[in-house]
C-alpha cells in the first residue's frame, strides 16, 4: 500500500474515531440531561412539601399556644373558684359559729347549721360543675392537639 492511499484510510479511521466520541459524548449528554430533568422533578416536589410541612408546624405551634393559652385560663379559674369556695367556706362558717352563739337552743342550732351546710353544698356542686365543664374543655383542646399531631 502506498502513502497516498493509506493517508485517505486513515483519515477515514480518524474521522470514524472523532465521529464515535462525539457520538458517545452526546449519548452521555442526552443520560445526563434526563438526570438533571428529574432531580430537578424532584427539587420541586421536595421544595412543595417542605413548604407543606412548614405551614404545618406554624398551625401546631399556633395550637401549642392556643392549648396553652387555655391551660392557664383553666388554672385561673380553677384557682379562682377555688379562692371563692375557700372564702365562702369561711364565711359560712363565721356564720355558723355567730349563730351558733347567738342562739343556746340546739334546734335552732341545728337548723341553721343544715342551711349553711345545703347552701355550701349547693355552691360546691354548683362550682364542681364549673370544673368539671373547664377540665372537658381541656381534655378536648388536648384531644384536639393529639389529633393534629398524629396528622
């Protein structure tokens, strides 16, 4: 074989060569840009369920506060009904002991210390009820917040 024909030849097999890299090049590129097409896919599902979960833990902080709120206000007026029992306990007892010694008979005695007794316990049924209906509330907001949690 001469020169002048195995230059063509190899000019052949360069160009062939050049032409399978560029070829194998872009079929890489093509794999690669799939790629990126779906990581980009999925930033954006990732960026919409963080934005999701964000406004999720706002809503569970802002009923974190509200449960809280509620707590203190059902302290206050546990405290407070127990503050007026306590008081009117001791009112009804200074009563008592202001009739008791006022009157030496035991039946009249006895009649006033049966009011007192029915009035107190009018007052304390009447201030459980109060209690009872806060202490549901509460176990509702916590109800509530449990739900919302396991959401």
């Amino acid at each position: 074989m001469t020169l002048s024909r195995f230059l063509p030849l190899l000019n052949l097999a360069g160009c062939l060569l050049i032409t399978g890299i560029i070829l194998a090049q872009w079929l890489k590129e093509r794999g690669l840009d799939a790629r990126i097409d779906n990581l980009n896919q999925q930033l954006v599902s990732t960026r919409e369920q963080y934005e999701t979960e964000k406004k999720r833990a706002t809503a569970l902080d802002s009923d974190i506060t509200q449960l809280k709120e509620s707590i203190e206000s059902t302290v206050k007026a546990r405290k407070e009904t127990e503050d007026a029992m306590a008081k009117m306990i001791a009112e009804r007892q200074a009563e008592v002991a202001t009739v008791a010694t006022a009157n030496q008979s035991n039946q009249e005695q006895a009649k006033v210390w049966e009011k007192a007794i029915t009035d107190r316990d009018e007052k304390i049924r009447t201030l459980n009820a109060g209690l009872t209906a806060t202490r549901a509330r509460l176990d509702e907001a916590i109800s509530k917040l449990k739900e919302a949690g396991a959401r």
